[in-house]
C-alpha cells in the first residue's frame, strides 16, 4: 500500500513531469437556479438563474487536473473559431494548462455542454457538438506536432470521448510515434468507440467500458472483484485483445482492479467518504495515474494514488479537480 512518506515523495517529482493529453475537448457550462414553481405552459420545472460558471471538459478536464501539479500540462483537441473556444483557452490559460497544440476547425463548432442544477439537483443537460472524424489533413498535422514535441515529453494520455477525434488511424499514428520514442502512454477509452489500443503502456476502462469491449454481458455478483469470476476473466482478455501489459478497471464505489501480464490482479478499495458529483472522476483518476508513473511509481502505487483522487474528486459538485494539500491530506487521514 501507498504510505503517506511515498505518495509525498512522488507528488514532489510531479512538478518536473511534461504530459501531453490528446483527445476531445469540450466546455463545460453550469447554469445554476432555484425552482419554485411549475411552468404554466408545459409541466416542467422553472429555473431561476442565480449564477453560471464554466470549466474545462472532456480532455481538457484532464489536462486541468494535472496542471494543479506540474506547469508540463499540454493539450491537442479540436476546437472551433467560435466563443466557446476562446472561454475554454482563457479557462485553461489560467489555470496553467499550454493550450498552443490545440487545433481549430473552420467548420465544426466546440463541444459545449449546458447543465442545469436547481438545488443541488440536476435539471436537464443541453449539448452542442457535430461529431466528425479527423480528416486527413488534421492526422497529418497531428503527426506532425506530437513528432516534434515527443522529444521533450515524458507521457501522452489518450482520452477518447467518442466525438470524432480519437480513431483508429489517430491511435496508431499516435502510438507508433510514442512507441518509437519510448514514452509513457495512457489510454481512457470510450465504449462509443471501440478501438484497438496495441502499443499502448495501460488501458483505463471504468467496468461499462470493459465488460463491452470484451464483449461479455455483466452480469454482477455479490461480493469482492477478487471473487468476480467474470471481471477477472474480462480484465485477462483485454490484456491479450488490446495487447497491452496493463488494464485499470475502475469499479466505482469497489475502488479499482489492476491487471497486468504474469502477475494476479490487484484490487484497491475505494476512498471515497461522501459521493456529490460522479461527472469528471475518470478523468481525475487517468491525470494521476499517468503522473504517478511518470513519477516514477509502479503500477499499484499509482493506480493508489489516483484512486485517492477520484476519492476527493467525487466529493466535490461540478467539474472539480484536486490540490496537492488535499491529496496529501487524505494520506494523512
């Protein structure tokens, strides 16, 4: 297990590890409001607006997390020439993330999502997105930026949310180039999109997303995921079928499961106290993930590390991410 002395020890490395998230961005936008009364014209709720923040999403929420810990964050995505994308870089500015990788396209508009929480409940989401793949001239000028900055990173996480930047082509164009240069990549897939992840260092999936890529009904037992038959045969599988030598399944509320070639899986219990807000707990636990390992730790240590995490994380309403001081608290606690 993690010691407090260890995960101290790491967090203090983080600051010189350069990371590179590649993936689908998106802005997350709050509208917050109190209900009193129902609406007249339809029988929906009224929502009286108080107040509207906005925050990084999708890939960008990754990014996000790791520049509370290293001035190193780098993002690619795609964006638009439209409002949207200005707020997402002035968000990301200043918060430390380097946003010049990002793309911009003359024709797609930025993924924008409208949440609505009256009294801490969740009314209704509105999105705006065109979901298009890359064209060829995008992958070529996303081969030609992360070939030139490969050379001063340490780690590249692929998180893919299904929107038409991550594909199959993206993927091994992205992994031939980390692979040759012996970097550290991490994936975070989506079960949208089923791709083949050869070549990368660790696989990410939350149990949805595993037991989908496999191809195998979940059907859950009582008990701990040491004694899931199904999870363990799952997590084996996706070893062989993404050829890969590590798979993070994160159970939720069960905590994780790290299974890697010629060693028995590895569960790590939740640490979460209070769950408020699941939204962006994924994208918390691959940012620490990829920084515990570019930090030096082995696999188990890191999965402990971004478990503790996604514990805070999911503490907290919105799109939050975690403090150093917090993180430090809860291996304190």
């Amino acid at each position: 297990m993690l010691t407090a002395a260890t995960a101290r020890d790491a967090l203090s490395r983080m600051p010189d590890c350069r990371v590179l998230v590649l993936g689908d961005v998106m802005l997350d936008h709050f509208i917050w409001g109190a209900v009193r009364r129902i609406s007249p014209e339809a029988p929906v709720p009224i929502v009286e607006v108080t107040k509207e923040t906005t925050f990084p999403g999708g890939a960008a929420n990754v990014a996000r997390n790791l520049s509370a810990f290293t001035p190193h964050a780098h993002l690619m995505g795609r964006v638009g020439r439209d409002a949207a994308a200005g707020e997402l870089r002035r968000l990301l500015e200043s918060e430390g993330v380097q946003t010049a990788p990002m793309l911009e396209s003359d024709t797609l508009p930025t993924i924008a999502k409208t949440r609505i929480i009256a009294r801490q409940q969740h009314v209704v989401r509105v999105d705006r997105e065109t979901v298009e793949k890359l064209s060829d001239t995008e992958l070529a000028e996303v081969a030609r930026r992360v070939e030139t900055m490969l050379p001063e990173l340490d780690a590249l996480i692929l998180e893919d949310y299904g929107k038409g930047f991550v594909t199959q082509a993206f993927v091994d164009t992205v992994l031939g180039l980390a692979r040759s240069a012996g970097k550290l990549v991490t994936v975070d897939p989506s079960p949208r999109n089923p791709l083949n992840w050869h070549g990368a260092s660790l696989v990410k999936p939350n149990r949805l997303e595993a037991f989908a890529a496999a191809g195998v009904q979940d059907v859950r037992t009582p008990g701990p995921p040491l004694e899931d038959r199904r999870l363990l045969e799952v997590g084996a599988q996706l070893l062989d079928q993404w050829s890969v030598d590590k798979v993070l399944i994160t159970l939720g509320e069960q905590g994780m499961l790290l299974c890697q070639r010629n060693a028995d899986p590895h569960h790590i219990p939740t640490r979460a106290r209070e769950v408020y807000d699941v939204s962006g707990a994924g994208d918390t636990a691959i940012a620490f993930l990829t920084l515990a390992l570019a930090a030096g730790l082995g696999a188990e240590d890191a999965a402990d590390l971004a478990n503790h995490a996604s514990g805070i994380v999911v503490g907290k309403l919105g799109t939050a991410r975690v403090t150093r001081e917090e993180l430090l608290q809860a291996f304190e606690d």
